[in-house]
C-alpha cells in the first residue's frame, strides 16, 4: 500500500501529497512507521491546515510534491 493510499483512507479529506510532504519533514522514510502514527501525523496535519489555510500546499511544494499536490486537487489522484 502507498503511503499516499493509507492517508487518503485515513484522512479522505485531505490532500495525501500535503500530509505525505509534512510528515517527510519530521521523519526521513516512512516506511518503518505503524499505522498510528500515520493517523497522528494526518491529524496533526489537519490541524495545521485548519490553522493555516494553503500550509500544506507550501509544505507539498518545499518537499517537491507540487505536482502530486495539485494532481490530487484536480481529481486526478488515481
């Protein structure tokens, strides 16, 4: 499973590519992380969007995900 498809059902509202590019700045690969910490990372993330409306689009860009960011936005996410 890509971790894009675990914060899409973790978090459907939310853009994966955001949540994916914020927690990339507190961890270096994911791929060791247990699905809790998934979750707290897409809530933390959602929290940071809700506080600051667009952060997780300028997170998305500064880590190189732009692209995923605006596929997902589009309804191109597949």
């Amino acid at each position: 499973m890509s971790y894009q498809k675990l914060l899409r059902e973790l978090a459907p509202s939310l853009n994966p590519a955001g949540v994916e590019a914020s927690m990339r700045l507190h961890y270096d690969v994911l791929n060791h992380l247990p699905r809790d910490i998934f979750l707290a990372e897409a809530l933390l993330a959602a929290d940071l969007e809700t506080g600051s409306p667009g952060i997780l689009r300028k997170i998305a860009e500064s880590m190189g995900m732009g692209e995923e960011f605006a596929k997902w936005e589009a309804g191109d996410d597949a």
